[in-house]
C-alpha cells in the first residue's frame, strides 16, 4: 500500500507543476480580470479549495511536534496547495518502509493508537 501511494502523491506533485507551470505561461495569477475574481463560482471554488487545505493542515498540525514546522507547512499549503499537501505526504511516505501500515503514516510517531481516549 505504502508503493501505491508514493506512486499516487509523485503523480500529484506532477502533475500540479506542469499545469501550473503550463497555465503560467498563458498568464499570471495576479493578471486574471478583475471579473474572474468576482464570479461566484470562483469564489465558491476558492472557498472548497482553502477549507480543503485547513482540513488538511488540521492532521498537519497533529503530526508535527514543533510550532515552527507547523507554521512553514500551514504557509506552504495556502501558497502552493496540493503541490504541498503531497509532498507533505511523500516527505511521510518515504520515511516509512514499504511494508509500513497505514497507522505508522496516519499517527504521530511514537502514538500507539492504543491509548484510551481523554473523553
């Protein structure tokens, strides 16, 4: 499972900067008109996008011990999105052997899973 997934999240890393870099050359970000940023479906778009990302980061944070790493990652992902997200998890993936469960990518290092809960 865990092949799969490096093969999966390498195509995503990918796939994101080709189009990026594809769609950069037709115009800049910050060159859209005016009436893109204002159309309710891409507004509606940014906002699925971003809450996406927070959700994300939300595991991020979990993961991460250290503020400042959990303050880089946070910036990484509102800058760069997916690109981040699975680079984030490639950086995961190959820390772990190939016969690595989902538990030792999902769970801190170190958390058993085991543990009762605080509730």
């Amino acid at each position: 499972m865990i092949w799969i997934l490096r093969i999966f999240f390498t195509l995503v890393v990918v796939a994101m900067l080709a189009v990026t870099t594809w769609a950069s050359g037709f115009q800049a970000v910050w060159a859209i008109p005016w009436e893109t940023w204002t159309h309710p479906w891409f507004i509606a778009t940014l906002f699925d996008a971003y809450f996406g990302f927070l959700t994300f980061f939300c595991w991020v944070a979990y993961k991460e011990r250290s503020w400042v790493a959990r303050i880089l990652w946070l910036v990484a992902i509102l800058l760069l999105g997916n690109i981040a997200m699975a680079s984030y998890v490639l950086i995961h993936l190959w820390r772990l052997p190939s016969n690595a469960s989902m538990r030792d990518l999902l769970l801190r290092r170190g958390s058993s899973g085991d543990e009762p809960s605080a509730a």
